[in-house]
C-alpha cells in the first residue's frame, strides 16, 4: 500500500470514452496511478475528493469547458500548482496562446502521439516535484526519505507509525495548505474507506507528538472548523473564510 500510494496519480478529464480507456491503460503501464472525470463538472467534483499530481485535460468538455476547469484549478491555493495538460481538436495559435494563458502549463493537439504525451507528463512531473523525485520530502527542517521510509527533524530521527507517515507525506507534499478532515481521509486512508473524522484527530496528536521536541516549534497548525495544515506558524488558528478553498 504505501509503495503504491508513491506512485503519482494522473487524472484524466475527458469525454470520450475510448480515449479515456487507452490513456488509463498506457498510463498505468508506465506505473501510474489513474482517476478520471468525463465532464468538467465531474472534474472538480474529483478534484476535491483525491489529489492528483497531474491532470490531462480535454479542452471540449460537457457541462463546463477544460479552460473554465482549468481557470477554477488555479484560483483555489491547493490545487494552484497542480501541472495540467490541455488536449484539443483545435489546433490554432490564438487557441494554443488562450490556453496557456488561462493556466494551463503544457498543450497538446489532437490527435496526438502517445509517445510524446507520456514524455511530456514525465518532463512536467519532474519539473514540478525534482526533490520528490529523488525521494525526499522536505518541509522546513523537517525531511521526509521516501525510499529509506526515514524521517528527520532538525537531523533528529523521528518515528512514526505507518498511518502517521502517509499523513505527513501528505502535508508535505502540500505545505501551507489547509485541508479538512475528509480531505485528510480521502488521501491517506483512501475514498472507498469509512474511517470516522475523528480518527484523522486521533493521529495528527499522534504526528504532533512525534515531530515536535522540546526545543521545536509546533508545525502543524490546527485551524478551527476547518482542518489542519502544516505550517510554519504551527498550534490555533482562524482562517478567513476566502482562504478557506
Ligand atoms: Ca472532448
């Protein structure tokens, strides 16, 4: 479970079916994890459920069009740096240009060879996480070894259970944001898991108790009626409402 949940997962937006079917097939044969989303709305809808480190996006979608997905990734703070992949029929430059300007950090147009798409997501997966690629995470002074499954604090080892582990990996693969309870489920424990939201409680003491020593600041910062989060400015807070999504 835990070498599986290393793997990147790949969402794919788009409306045909057999596209979508070829796409998941090639992707997870290059060891990829894969969710997909046949409409735009359905897209956000998953969005917020899981966590994906890349989304191919159709620009042709039903209910809501790739470039208004693609414009509502950017605006929210924790999916602002999410790499995505416009695929289109249209081929034109004004496109292309409109495309890249609502966000979107890479472009393809259809048809297009599946070669080139899986080294381009390759490219842009290293580009965006080059450290997680090698297997660290890192936070402040806080490191995370991917592959030795070893985390250090300021140098200091620091022990944790394999639930605590996959949380923190988890925060700091997004520091800074805030996520909620039910976020927290869905990408440690899983979206098809009943855990009670309360357990998420139960093992953030667990990861607060482990990661800060007597001498550190309290990086995980608990912000009321919304979730938790890790941070710098660790212990209570509020949040405004605006920074809430
Ligand atoms: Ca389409």
């Amino acid at each position: 479970m835990d070498r599986d949940t290393m793997k990147p997962l790949v969402m794919v937006v788009e409306d045909e079916t057999a596209l979508v079917t070829m796409l998941r097939y090639n992707l997870e044969r290059e060891g990829y994890r894969v969710c997909e989303a046949t409409d735009g709305e359905e897209a956000l809808t998953v969005l917020a459920e899981r966590n994906p480190d890349l989304v191919v996006l159709d620009w042709m979608l039903p209910v809501l069009s790739g470039i208004e997905v693609c414009r509502q990734i950017r605006r929210k703070p924790r999916t602002r740096d999410l790499p995505v992949i416009m695929l289109t029929a249209r081929g034109e430059e004004g496109d292309k240009v409109r495309g890249l300007n609502t966000g979107a950090d890479d472009y393809m147009t259809k048809p297009f060879s599946l070669p080139e798409l899986l080294a381009r997501i390759k490219a842009l997966l290293r580009r965006v996480q080059p450290a997680q690629a090698k297997g660290v995470l890192q936070y402040e002074n806080i490191a995370m070894d991917l592959t030795a499954h070893r985390v250090t604090r300021n140098g200091r080892n620091i022990h944790l259970g394999p639930t605590e582990f996959r949380l923190l990996q988890f925060l700091l693969q997004h520091p800074g944001c805030v996520f909620s309870r039910e976020e927290l489920l869905n990408a440690v424990w899983g979206p098809d898991i009943y855990v009670e939201p309360r357990t998420v409680d139960v093992h953030i003491r667990r990861l607060r108790k482990a990661l800060n020593g007597e001498a550190d600041a309290d990086i995980i910062r608990t912000v009321r009626a919304a979730g938790y989060a890790l941070d710098v400015d660790g212990g209570e807070a509020d949040l405004a409402p605006a920074a809430a999504m």
